[in-house]
C-alpha cells in the first residue's frame, strides 16, 4: 500500500482530481498540478488524436517544475474507435499516469510500464477490481456509493476492506469525497488517494456552464438521480437538469432514453454526485487545493488530540 514513487514530485496533498468528460481540460489540469494535486482528463474530452496531443503539449509547457504529476483517462472497450491511437499518443508523450476504465487489460499496462509510467483501473465492484488486480495494474479506483458520473453501489468502507484483502497495490476511493476532512477520512480508511469529480466541476477553470456550476453549489444529496436512462449505464445526475430537459425523474425507464448521442446527452443533462451537498462555491482550483489542504490538516490534528 502506496503511492508510487513517480507520482510523489510535488504532491502537497494525496488527491486526483478524477477526469470527467467534456468537464475537465487543460487550465484545469495545470492549476491542479501546479497547487500540488495530480490534475487529469478524459483524451476523448478532444475530439481528434492529434487535438489530444496538441493538449499534452499545452499542459507540459504551463506546468511549474514542481508541479504534481498529471494523468489521462482511456476508455479501454471496442467501442472506443481512438483507443488505440490515443495510446501510442500517450505511450509517445510519457504520460506518468494513464487511467483505464471498463478494460483492463495486460498489454495497456505493459506499454505504461514500458516508458515507466502508472495504470490505476476504476472499477465499482469487487469481480472487476480481482479481474483488474490479474491484469497487473498499480492502483485500483474505487468508485463507491453516490459517486459522480458511472457510479457503483457498493458501501466505500466494505469495498476498501475486501479490495484490500486481496490487492496491496495503490488504492484510491472515489465518491463523494468534496472536503479536506473526507480526505482525511479515506486516508483513514486505507486509502491511498481520494479521488474527487463533482467538488473540481464548480471551480473556475472546469469547462462546465456557469449553470452548471452554480447548480451543483445549489444541490443536496436529495437532487440527485441515480439512472441509466441517460447513458446506459445507471449514473448519477442533477435532478433539476433531467426536469430541465423535459425529463420526469419519477417516470424513468430502466433502459436508454433516445437522446441522440452520448456526448450530446452529457452536455445537457449534467451529472454530479451526492457529495454536491458539500459544495458551495466555485473558485479557482488553486483556491480549492489550499482550502482542502487546510481542512486536511485540521482533521488530522483534531484527530490525534483527541485520540485516547
Ligand atoms: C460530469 C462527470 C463526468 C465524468 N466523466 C468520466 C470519464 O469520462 N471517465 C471516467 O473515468 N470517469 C468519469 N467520471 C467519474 C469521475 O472520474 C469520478 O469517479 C467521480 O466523479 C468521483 O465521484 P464524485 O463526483 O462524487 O467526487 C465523471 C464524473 C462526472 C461527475
């Protein structure tokens, strides 16, 4: 149980900002980074290879010398069409951290480990964190309860203790983590990383809408709808935002909606987790990264006072 080595240069605070399609870009990536948490994005979030490259340039020449290091979300499934030029991309640029979600599989890991770089594979169950540990990935992302986007169903303290049964890799617990405290709580747990989606989408450099944003800072835990109407997936999203579109959230069909395509539906019908309760302002990621950083630090200390 740790963090790699490589991922350690410039890390204030053990936190990924986790990507998230058409929300996560470069400014918000570099302003992780350079506050000192591992920024990163989905490479589908451009719409071609060469876009995606272009994007890996930007980031490398704003990132500070001792700026933490960054990541890229691949989606690992044939129905991917970029997969595999997206890879060589990343297999070309070095990506220190690559993050691979439904596959996982031994040749992505072994190209990764080829240049020296990191796979941490999310999964919402315990099948496919065994599957995922087989495939000799380096950290597992346990995407619990009430999390962002695909969320899982499971409780983060049974996943974190069974994972840890039989996996002594990196472990990074992702869902409904917003404040510096519930990163302390993961630490706590026996997570390695917390991995926080919706508290990064209300900051001033995520691509959302300004009423996007101000959405999730408006929203409790009782605005959010879990379904797989939208993407076929059951995911979670902003209650008001599927009333917006014309959708009744208490009339929802167990299968896909025609929404026309997936990127279109992400766009209007907005996703956040339950964590969106914590959330109530947005302000620079850099602000964000401090305040966390304090809220850490005053956990721990109240915890060891009053230990008995
Ligand atoms: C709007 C949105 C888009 C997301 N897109 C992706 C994605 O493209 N790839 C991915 O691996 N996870 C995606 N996620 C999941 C996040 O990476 C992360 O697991 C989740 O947001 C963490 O839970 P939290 O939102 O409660 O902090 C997305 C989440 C949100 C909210």
């Amino acid at each position: 149980m740790a963090i790699p080595a490589s991922l350690q240069n410039g890390l204030k605070l053990p936190v990924i900002a986790a990507p998230m399609f058409l929300v996560s870009g470069p400014d918000l990536v570099v302003e992780c980074c350079n506050a000192g948490v591992i920024g990163t994005f989905p490479s589908l979030n451009q719409r071609t290879t060469e876009g995606y490259r272009e994007w890996l340039h930007e980031i490398k020449g704003r990132l500070n010398p001792d700026a933490a290091a960054f990541g890229v979300n691949h989606i690992v499934h044939p129905t991917n069409p970029r997969l595999m030029a997206d890879m060589m991309v990343s297999v070309e640029e070095k990506v220190p951290l690559i993050i691979t979600s439904l596959g996982a599989v031994r040749d992505v890991v072994d190209a990764v480990h080829g240049y020296g770089g990191v796979v941490f594979h999310d999964i919402a169950n315990v099948r496919h964190a065994r599957k995922a540990a087989q495939a000799g990935v380096d950290g597992l992302i346990l995407v619990a309860n009430g999390a962002g986007g695909h969320a899982g169903v499971v409780n983060p303290f049974a996943l974190v203790e069974e994972v840890r049964g039989f996996f002594d890799g990196t472990i990074i617990l992702s869902g409904c983590l917003s404040t510096g405290r519930d990163v302390a709580a993961g630490t706590m747990m026996g997570a390695d990383f917390a991995y926080m989606g919706t508290r990064f989408i209300s900051t001033t450099e995520s691509q959302a809408q300004p009423e996007y944003k101000q959405m999730i800072v408006e929203a409790g835990a009782s605005d959010i709808t879990y379904t797989p109407a939208v993407s076929g997936i059951p995911a979670n999203f902003l209650t008001p935002s599927l009333v917006a579109n014309g959708i009744d959230p208490k009339t929802l069909p167990e299968h896909k909606l025609d929404m026309a395509d997936e990127a279109k539906a992400w766009k209007t019908v907005w996703s956040a987790g339950q964590g969106a309760g914590a959330v109530h302002d947005v302000l620079p990621a850099g602000a964000l990264v401090r305040r966390l950083q304090d809220e850490y630090s005053q956990a721990c200390d109240k915890f060891y006072k009053n230990r008995h």
